[in-house]
C-alpha cells in the first residue's frame, strides 16, 4: 500500500460446502411418436423433461390424450393337423358353428371328448315333397306330401305318410324367403334352415358340422409306449395322452399303427366365444415407453431424460440401444438407466428356449449394467423377460434364464442393478384411450361375423325373417370393405360410440385389448417410487414396503417360498419381487441388487447412498483442484466433508450415536498420504460412513412367564 488511507480485506469464515446432486433423476431410452422438435433433430440426444405434460409436447404432440396408437389382431383360432399329416382339426369346448372351419375339417370337442366328422359343403336342394301355406295345413292340405311349411310363422309339420291326418304341432324352424326366384346363396341360412322364394320350398339346408362323432379317450400312455395301447378305444376312436397333452389317431381296425401323435399345447386363448377360441395380439412390437411414462408420473415421478432412438415406424435394433446408452455418458445427472422397450427385443410368436428367444434383450441388460458400473453415478433398473407367463411346471423360468444369462463385465458391477419381477397389470389405461383404432383393420371381418352372430340373436335387432335390421346393418358396414354412412352420414367414429352401448361383445374385445396394453413390466412404476421414495424419506430410505400406484395385481402371484429363491439364490443375483397382501394392496417386497452375497453391496438404498455422497463431495472438491497441497487446504477439505456428512447423518442417513461413530474424514501426511504423493499433486482423502442398512427381516421372540402377583 503506497497511497495513505483505509483498506478493508474480506477472509472466508466458512469455508466451501459441499451441495448434494439430485439422487432421482432417471434416464429413459426407447422409441417415440416423432424424432423432431421445432426443426430440431432429436435422435439419441438426451431431452430433459420435467413432467408428463411437457413429455407430451415433445414427442408427441398430435397426441395431447397419450392413447396408445398401436393396434391389435383379432383371429380365430387357426387350424392344426391330424397325425395324417393332411387333415386339419379346431379345438373347442362346445359344438362347433357354422362359420368355423372349412370343407372336410374336423373339431374336437374337449368338454365332452369328441371328434366331430369332417365338415360337409353346404347345399340347397329344391324340396318337392314339402307342401307350403300360410297358416296350419288342414285336411286337404299338401295332398301326396309328407311334410308342410306354414309360411307366417316357419313351422314345419311332418306326417308319417301322405295318408294320415297332420299332427296338430309342428315344429319352430329357421325360414327364410325372397321375392327372387331360385334357389338361394350357400350364405343364406344355417344349416337345417328352408328358404321360400314366392313358389318352391327349398331345404333344410345340408352341409356344416354333422352330428356324427368319434370318441376321444383320455389316458395315459404306458411307459415307452409311442402309442397307445391296442386296448384303448375302439376303431375310428381318437386318444390323448393327458400328461403329455399328445393326441393319437384315428385308431384302425386293429390297432393305432405307428403315426406319432400331435401335440396339443397351444398358447392360451384370449377368449371365447360360441365354442370358438380366439386370439388378440398386437400387429407389431409394443413401443412401451410411451406407457411408461405415465406408469413413471403415476407412481410420482419427477425430472427425468428422455433418448429417443427411432419413430414407431424404426425396426427395433439392439444397436440404436447400446448406442443411446453411450450417449448418456456426457450428461453427469441421470442417476437411474431405465429401458423398458428392451423386452421387445425378441419374436413374441417364438417358441424358442427364453435363453435363445431373449439373448438380445439380454445382452442389452449386461450393457446397462456395464455402463452403471463404469460411470459409478448411476443404477440400471432392469425387467425379467418373459416375467408374466410362467409354466406350471417351472413358475419362475424366465428368472432363472435371466439370472443365467445377464452377466456383466465386472462380477462387481452387479451392485449397479436392480432387478424386479414380476410383470404388472395395471389401470394406466381406462376404457375411453380403447377404440376402433386399436383394431387392425385386418381383423375387421372377425369382429364383423363375432357382432352379427350376437344381435343375431336378439329380438331387438332382427325382425321377423330373423334378419338384422338395417340400422344394425348399417353400423357393422363399418366392419367391412364398404361402409355405409348412409342419410345420417354416420362414421368410424359414431359406430363405434354405438357399439360401446349396444353391444357385449365389442367392449370386450375393447377390454381384451386394453388388457394387453395395460400389462406391463415394472422397471418404470420403480423409477417413479424412487424418486416418490428420495423425496419423502431420503436416498437412504430402502424403496420397498411402498405401494406401486396404477397397479391392479402382479401376473404372477408369488408366495412366501417363492420369494424365498428371489431374495437369497445361491448365484447372489437377488430379483426384487412386488408382490399383492390381503388388505394391504400391492407392494414392492424387495430391495436387493443383483450382488445380493456382497455384505457392501446387498441393499440397493445403501448403492444409492454412497453414489449420492461419492457424487456429492466430489463435485464439491473440484473447487480444491490446483490448490496448494498443504495443511491448511487439508483442513478445509475435512471441514468441508464432515460438515456435509453431518447434515446427512441429523437427516437419518448415517447410523450412529454420534457424528462421531456414523463417519470419519481422514486427510494429511502421514495419514493418507506420502511425500511422493504430495511431490506427484495427489491428495488422498479418506471417508469412511456408516450407511443405514433396511430390517429385512424382523424377528419376534415370545416367551410365556410365569404370573408375577
């Protein structure tokens, strides 16, 4: 100071503090309605966003009601082969009717374990010796016929021969007339129907199933037997294997011959309906970030990073995966890796072993966990493929395939995820996001003959002949190649108001549609309880016992000894189950990583806290870099940390009497570090916590004793 006068220096009292990163700010990846954003390109660029709302003004603007856009196939059951090889065969569980199969098909009905003959053409034949008149016939009616149809009401009455008197009952059947002439259309008319065009009785109506059958026997094969016994059944009989679920025959005259049987199993039909077994299924793969967003929100989820990799019209790749995965390693704030539509990553229609049929899927999950454990700030979050079918005779199959085949470069790695089971039937779809839209326009004839079969048969919507009303014909026009606005210029969309209403059958397949949507797998629901969970209670808070919101039952119900192999399997890789109590609802019931045999790192709170500080004090110690690497910065680094592990310890996420016991910051020469050390400008700091493990398992004892007074 040269010039005379007062000066004033500032000297820091306090010192730096360390301010704690967000611990719930997960990063989803998967495909989007669009790629684009006011002309920018938003391909595996991670999009921050902070609510569902704002979600759906990026990716997907034109629709503001988040309904789902993909649609379904409705189909018959499809026809298998006999042991002939050439003979197809349905499988119900009532009579067939009319519309199912083709000429020369045969149907097996498992209710009363038989064999329909094959199916017959249907025909109309003029019937010349059927009388017709309006009103009952009296003595001189039908002179030389056998038979007589009373054409006001369609009832048939039949004599012995034409020289006895007509009973005074007849019989109700289905009638059907025309002012054209000639015989009708196969189309007109079931079988054992009549049809009068104005002159000429024709009928009944031949063809469809017969009522002659063949029996099925239901047994067992012996013992290395390849077919069954020569004592089973009687000639033209068929026989199922029950254990095997294999079906044999015809049988011969003598015996079963050699043909091998054909199986049975089928996946399970969606519905039924008139005896006839249905199937709903989605067109193409289920883009399911879409819903998982509003799974995520719903179970209060809050900032979050979006990477889109595609539109609903890109190819699912493994590789647009793996490749928005390595975008996320510039951006430091995600503490979560969630990926639901990786469980699309396979053929849904494949019979293959889960091994084989899910390695993609697999492969991309040992990717996420790679990229957890080398970036060491974030957890992956990760579904079981498969997890909502299991066999009876393995219920947790597709765990045991998952636990075989993820398997991350770093057996320590497995402390950066966390696995949850099962898959999750949900509500995060009602009945109003479920429209035609939903159906696949393919599939519109198989609704169209499921609708007209059921007003068929009401009062309501036929009129007399027993033909639908125009109005009823009118709206399942719409289900066919030429709809029919007609007068009131109706529409796709007030048909399909009308069917809501009217019909039992559209809504349900709407319900079936919807039921397929809704069932999810869970990797997004636990995203947003752990943020719900970090906000509530702290990253120390172990995210189970909590309730899964917009979750109606797990697709797999699982049992305290199920839960037991989940929680503590010999290999370590402990999957967290969600499981649905009694009175209690559904709750999460886990929360273990995949390194469940590491005493560290079994709890997935405890992971999530020592990345919460680790994080936490080393964006704070920056500010000491290039810092002489003396005492003085030595103490202010201790200050700095303990200071910041104490607030940590009074919130409850250190476990200890006193400060004292829950932590520790070592730092200096001699402690931490040597002169070569300090001559190389490393400072080593040394942190030990002692971090809240949950109670898992509670145990009370009770004792009796003996009365005191």
């Amino acid at each position: 100071m040269k010039t005379p006068g007062v000066y004033i220096k500032e000297l820091d009292a306090f010192g730096n503090s360390v301010v704690p990163v967000p611990t719930a700010v997960p990063a989803f990846i998967g495909y989007t309605e669009q790629t684009k954003f006011n002309g920018t390109d938003l391909l595996n660029k991670p999009i921050k966003v902070d609510s569902l709302a704002k979600f759906k003004s990026i990716f997907e603007p034109a629709n503001p009601e988040l309904r789902p856009s993909i649609s379904f196939k409705v189909e018959m059951e499809k026809p298998r082969k006999l042991p002939d090889g050439t003979t197809e065969f349905y499988i119900g569980t009532s009579k067939p009717a009319s519309y199912v199969g083709e000429t020369g098909d045969r149907y097996y009905d498992m209710t009363k374990n038989v064999m329909y003959e094959a199916k017959v053409a249907y025909s109309w034949t003029k019937n010349t010796n059927t009388a017709s008149g309006e009103g009952a016939p009296d003595e001189n009616a039908g002179s030389g016929k056998t038979s007589y149809l009373d054409l006001t009401d369609g009832t048939l009455y039949e004599r012995a021969d034409a020289t006895k008197k007509w009973p005074k009952k007849g019989t109700n059947v289905e009638l059907k007339t025309s002012d054209t002439t000639g015989a009708p259309g196969i189309e007109i008319g079931d079988p054992g129907s009549y049809y009068y065009d104005g002159t000429d009785v024709y009928g009944p109506k031949e063809g469809g199933w017969p009522t002659t059958t063949n029996a099925v026997v239901v047994g067992t094969l012996a013992s290395g037997a390849t077919v069954p016994a020569d004592t089973d059944g009687a000639e033209g009989d068929f026989f199922v294997d029950e254990d095997n679920n294999m079906l044999y025959g015809p049988k011969g005259s003598a015996d079963w011959g050699t043909t091998a049987g054909v199986s049975l199993s089928e996946e399970t039909p969606t519905f039924s309906n008139n005896g006839v077994d249905y199937y709903v299924s989605p067109t193409s793969k289920i883009h399911r970030l879409h819903s998982a967003m509003k799974f995520f929100y719903a179970n209060g989820g809050g900032d979050c990073y979006i990477v889109s990799i595609g539109d609903y019209d890109s190819e699912f790749k493994a590789d647009d995966f793996t490749a928005a995965i390595t975008s996320l390693k510039k951006e430091m704030e995600p503490t979560m890796l969630v990926i639901p539509d990786a469980v699309e990553l396979a053929d849904a229609n494949s019979t293959e072993p889960l091994a084989d049929k899910y390695a993609q899927t697999y492969a991309l999950q040992a990717a996420m966990i790679n990229h957890c454990g080398d970036m060491m700030n974030r957890v992956a979050i990760l579904d079981i493929p498969g997890g909502y079918d299991e066999p009876i005779t393995e219920p947790t199959a597709s765990v045991k395939a998952f636990r075989n085949a993820v398997t991350p470069l770093n057996a320590k790695f497995n402390s950066y995820a966390a696995a949850y089971y099962p898959w999750l039937h949900t509500s995060v779809y009602g009945p109003s996001d479920i429209t035609y839209k939903n159906i696949d326009s393919a599939s519109y004839s198989t609704v169209h003959d499921i609708l007209s079969a059921e007003f068929s048969g009401v009062d309501t919507y036929t009129n007399d002949d027993g033909d639908l009303i125009p109005e009823i014909v009118q709206v399942l026009s719409f289900f066919t190649e030429t709809p029919d606005g007609g007068a009131t210029n109706m529409t796709m969309e007030t048909a399909d108001s009308i069917l809501k209403n009217i019909s039992a059958m559209y809504p349900f397949i709407l319900e079936k549609i919807e039921e397929k949507l809704n069932l999810m797998p869970p990797s997004a629901a636990m995203a947003g309880i752990y943020t719900a969970t970090d906000n509530s209670d702290g990253v120390w808070k172990a995210p189970a016992n909590v309730g899964v919101q917009s979750m109606i039952a797990p697709a797999v119900k699982i049992d305290h000894e199920m839960q037991q192999d989940l929680n503590v399997p010999l290999s370590g890789k402990s999957v967290c189950a969600i499981r649905a109590f009694t009175g209690r609802g559904n709750l999460v019931w886990g929360a273990r990583t995949l390194d469940g045999n590491s005493n560290d790192w079994r709890y997935i709170n405890v992971r999530r806290t020592l990345i919460f500080i680790e994080q936490s004090v080393k964006d704070a110690a920056k500010a000491y870099v290039f810092a002489p690497n003396d005492a003085s910065t030595w103490v202010n680094v201790q200050s700095m940390i303990s200071n910041f592990l104490t607030g940590v310890w009074n919130q409850g996420g250190l476990v200890g009497p006193k400060p004292a016991d829950a932590f520790s910051v070592t730092v200096g020469l001699g402690s931490t570090m040597t002169n070569d050390d300090i001559q190389n400008g490393i400072m080593r700091v040394m942190v030990k916590v002692a971090v809240s493990h949950p109670a898992e398992f509670i145990e009370i004892t009770f004792q009796q004793q003996m009365q005191k007074a």
